[in-house]
C-alpha cells in the first residue's frame, strides 16, 4: 500500500510539473513563441474565444475582419470550460513562424469533445483544415491519440514529415474567390487530401501564423489546449500513460483474484465487487479514450454512451456491494430500504442511459452520482454509529472516491478549472477507493471467518464443563475410525458414569452438582494426552476417544483415571467435601468397520462396571 502510494506521488508529482502553464511572451506578446520545453506550452494565456449561439458561423465567416475583432481574450490562466453549452465556440491563436521550423503537435487533451475542427495556417497564408472529434470513428484522426493531435505543418525543405501527415488529414481546399456554399459541401463530403483553405481577409503575414478552432460538444466541452514539440510530447505522456496503466493494471488484478475468490467460495460479495471494478474501469476506459483507441474505434456512438452508462453501473453495484459488506438487511433495515431504493433507480436508467439525449444523460449521471454519494455515506455513519467495524474501510474509500468524483464533476460543470488533478483525481481517487474496498472484503471475510469458526466451537463445546460435547464426539470418531483403518493402527473408546450423581444432586442442590461435574471434567483432560479427545457425553457421562491407542493401554489410561477421582475429593466451599467416584467401560477396535458399533461395546462394558459394585474398569 505504501508503495503504492508512494508510485501515485511521483507520478502526480512529474506529471503536474508537467502541466505548469507557460507565460505569455515578455513585452504582452500575442503569439506563442515556440521554443522545445519538456513541458510544452499551456495555450491558454494566449487564446482568443468567439461564441456562435446558431452553430451557423463557418470558417470564412469568422476569418473576416470584423469577426476577428469580435474575438475576445480568454480570461484566466486555466483552460476554457464551457460546461454543457448548446453553443458553438470558435478559438483563435497566434503563432510565432519559427513554428515550421521544427516538428510540433497541438494537443487537444479532452477526449469527450464531439466535434471540433481544426484550421491551421501555412507559411503561404492557406489554411490546413482537419476535423475530427468523439462522433467521428478513431481511424478519421490525423495521429493515432486518446485525446486530440494536429500536426502543424511544417516550411518546405525542413522535413518531409509534414506532407507525410498531411496526407491523413480529412481536410478540404478553397481559394480565394471561390464559392463558400461549395466549400460547404465539399467539407460536408470530408473529401480526404491534403487541402487547404485561404482566409477571406486575413493580412499577409510572416512573423506569425493563426490558428481556428472549431467546437461543439453535447458533453461537457472543456478545451484544453497545449503546444509540444514532438519529442517532449512523447517523454511527457510516458508518464500520463504510467498512472493509467497503473490504475487499469490495479483494477485488473483485483478482478482476476477476486473472480479467484468467489470460485472457491462462492459468495455474491465477491461477484458484487467484480462487478464495480469493471464497471469503473470501463467507464475510465470511456472517459480516457483509451476504450475508443483499442476497443471500439469503429463505433462512436458506443464511445460517448459508455461512459454514461458504466458511471450508472457503478454506483449501482458499488450500493449492492456495500449493503453487503456492511450486512444492512440484518444491522439497519431503514438504512437498507433506502440504499435499495436508490440502486433500483440506477439499474432503472441503465437502459435510459443509451436512449436519452446525451446531454440529458450525462447530467442524469451527475445527479445519480451525488444522490449514491449522499445515501452511502449516510449508509456508512450509521454503520459506524452501530458500532460495525468494516465501515471504517468503506468510510476512508469512499472519501477517496468522492473527492476524486467532485474533482470530476466540478470540472465538467466549470466549478474547478482544468488541471492534472481535475482531469486525473477520478483515477487517482479510483485507485486507492479499489484497494481500499478489497481490504475491507478481506477484513469482513476474515470477520466472517472467525464468527463462523467461533460458532462451530459453540456447537461443538459443552456450556457446563468447557469440554468437546456429544455432537463433536460423535463427529469425529467415525473420521478417526476411518483413518485408524486405513493406518491400521488401533483406536479406542473409554465411557465413564460419574457414581451416585443423584445423591449428589439431591443431597447438596443441582449447583454441587454442576461444580462436581467441571471439576470432574478438568481432571480428566488434566490426565489426558494433547492429542486424546474427552467430551461431556450426556448428564452425568463422559467420553473419551484414544487415537493409537490398544486395548492393554487404554485400560492402564482408564484405571490412572478411576484412582485420580477415587483419591481427590472435591471440595464444594470451606464445610462441605465431596468424594466422587466413576465407572468406566473399554472398548479397542478389532474388526469393528462402524464407529456406532464400537460406541455400544464400550456401553455394554460400562454398564458391567455399575452392575458390579462401581467404581470400576472392565473391558469390551
């Protein structure tokens, strides 16, 4: 666990170094001045934002002049976050030329935008247009990501990767002068190429270059750009993918020894909580684009709706999986009806999650989130008021959970700005939320374990003397049978009758009585081996099992026992003693193959002993 943690720290620690947003150039430059920084360049100091309510505005529109100053600065140092916006926004940024001069990237690193195109100009003044987004299958983008990458393109003679990029964009062309309703059309059919457009209005330049975006979301648009050069992109995401494949190799080894678990024992509390860890996981799968990557990049649909509808499983099989641990039914029947309630109305809008509206769904999801929040945490005080030991581990799990999930949401909703954590608590909070709940199911497993084992012992102890009782002596003694013949090795059976135990009871009250029989009971385990069994076998009787033991020994055992009763009296308080005496009847096994049958000789014995005067030891 510590070590684990300790991973985490690093990994967040390198990873929000990573994310530090550069500054705008001294002197209030506009344009991003490019030089190669492991941390690449935060674009948003530098971005310009225009929003279309119409969604009808195209690139020429916007590229005019009096568009252009219709773009206002992005205010803070985070990226933009429009929440859920049924707007179109359009964002500009300036680049320094010596852009081309080197092989860089634009990062979009929200893997959930639907739509977003981007324009991208050359060092001839025409713009590079690609479009991509979530709604569109993994194979149309430009390079091979989770999220979002462009490549910029590159001046002639640097590298002939440019061209090589270029020719995977989905891009389309337009000179000046040519018709934009064409143009339209031409991008409507994503006619694949290299193509380029040229900016109505837009002044020759050649310090620096611009760059549109275009996008529009049904999900939370969140539009975190960043610029890298392609070496440092790669360094850099080796950590990102680090934590993911930590969090994802966490989730499935807790599946595999937990399904491990549940086939050896059987019980849904295992089924339950592989249930969750694979929901969680798909939906982190879904939110990180990795499910879209190397699972389904052929269907886009499936890619949005996933993430809604595993957050729904989630909480759903987290409540059943808590109500569990936490035994709700029997401990809190209120606290169980409501948990219940609540996850029926989860496993409800599973099927709703794929038939909403996206918009609509994923603010279900939100809402469903916090309500499971609310009622769980209501769920684990209680059990912790109750004095239920396992909440403790769900408590500090579900904090971690919650704090990753808020982190999340507030994100989504524009509450917190888009920062490593925001964008990466869920998985970090996940992790830990994981092996946190895995502990409390070994933790109610071992509980179980130990009232199980404890409840055997009561079944099998005698109250009264403290001894093994009739049950467990008839229990064991044919399993002892069976193996002294398979060893072939002897076995035998002592039955002792405490003398006069009546007169004991009458003479001296039922309490005398119980004394002389606990007393009775010690010294016989007292002058017993480790390995023999003695049990209270009924009243005023006692039996005793002699594992290797033949008949000539287990008479000498027997008669030490008579002579240590006959000569210790028992003294029941400071006026009043006690001479107690018993019977004993012996029996070896010989060709017996049935316990039972060995049980009636050594009774038959017994009762040869009272009927000869007691206080005696005969033999089968």
């Amino acid at each position: 666990m510590v070590v684990l943690f300790t991973t985490l720290l690093v990994v967040l620690g390198t990873s929000a170094t990573a994310a530090e947003p550069m500054q705008a150039a001294a002197g209030g430059a506009t344009a991003v001045r490019p030089e190669i920084k492991p941390a690449g360049y935060d674009l948003a100091p530098y971005l310009k934002i225009l929003e279309d309510q119409t969604g009808q505005l195209t690139f020429e529109d916007v590229s005019r002049k009096e568009y252009r100053d219709a773009f206002r600065p992005h205010e803070g140092p985070h990226a933009p976050n429009f929440s859920y916006t049924r707007s179109t926004w359009w964002l500009r940024f300036e680049l320094d030329a010596r852009v081309a001069e080197d092989d860089w990237l634009l990062e979009l690193a929200y893997p959930l935008v639907q739509d977003i195109t981007a324009y991208i100009e050359t060092e001839t003044g025409r713009f590079t247009e690609i479009e991509t987004g979530s709604r569109r299958p993994f194979h149309e983008r430009p390079l091979s990501y989770r999220a979002f990458l462009f490549p910029l393109p590159r001046a002639p003679g640097s590298s002939a990767a440019g061209d090589s990029e270029a020719r995977h964009m989905d891009a389309r062309g337009l000179a000046a002068g040519d018709d934009p309703g064409a143009a339209g059309a031409a991008g409507a059919a994503g006619a694949p190429g290299a193509a380029t457009w040229e900016g109505r209005d837009q002044p020759q330049r050649s310090e620096s270059r611009s760059v549109y975006l275009r996008a529009r979301s049904d999900a939370a648009l969140i539009l975190p750009l960043r610029l890298w050069e392609r070496d440092a992109f790669t360094a850099a995401h080796g950590r990102e993918h680090l934590l993911l494949g930590l969090y994802f190799g966490v989730a499935a080894i807790m599946v595999l020894y937990n399904l491990f678990l549940f086939v050896l024992v059987r019980h849904r509390r295992y089924m339950l909580y592989v249930a969750y860890i694979v929901s969680i996981a798909l939906f982190h799968l879904g939110l990180t684009g990795i499910g879209f990557q190397y699972l389904w990049p052929d269907w886009p649909w499936w890619a949005n709706r996933s993430v809604v509808l595993f957050n729904f499983a989630g909480g759903l099989f987290l409540l059943l999986f808590a109500s569990e641990v936490l035994q709700l039914r029997v401990r809190a029947s209120q606290l169980y009806h409501v948990l219940t309630a609540v996850a029926v109305a989860l496993a409800v809008m599973l099927p709703f999650s794929l038939i909403l509206p996206y918009t609509v769904a994923m603010r279900s999801g939100i809402v469903g989130f916090a309500v499971a929040a609310t009622v769980l945490l209501i769920a684990v005080f209680g059990s912790l008021m109750r004095g239920h030991k396992p909440a403790r581990y769900l408590l500090v799990a579900w904090i971690f959970l919650i704090f990753g999930g808020v982190l999340l949401t507030g994100r989504s909703l524009a509450i917190f700005p888009h920062t490593f954590l925001t964008m990466f608590g869920i998985q970090l909070g996940s992790t830990f939320e994981i092996v946190i709940l895995s502990l409390a199911l070994a933790d109610h497993t071992r509980r179980l374990q130990r009232e199980r084992r404890e409840a055997e012992h009561r079944a099998a102890t005698d109250a009264l003397t403290g001894l093994h009782n009739r049950r467990y002596f008839e229990d064991l003694g044919p399993r002892l049978m069976a193996d002294a013949q398979d060893r072939e090795r002897p076995l035998s059976i002592i039955l002792i009758d405490a003398d006069g135990f009546k007169r004991i009871n009458d003479s001296y009250g039922h309490d005398a009585g119980d004394q002389v029989l606990r007393i009775l009971g010690r010294k016989l385990k007292q002058n017993l081996r480790d390995q023999d069994c003695v049990a209270r076998y009924g009243g005023d009787e006692f039996s005793i099992l002699l594992a290797d033991t033949g008949a000539a020994a287990a008479a000498v055992t027997a008669e030490k026992l008579r002579r240590t009763i006959e000569t210790e009296p028992v003294h029941l308080d400071e006026y009043r003693i006690v001479q107690p005496t018993i019977s004993l009847g012996v029996a070896a096994r010989e060709d017996e193959l049935e316990f039972a049958r060995l049980v009636k000789k050594a009774d038959h014995a017994l009762y040869l002993a009272k009927q000869r005067g007691r206080n005696l030891v005969v033999g089968a």
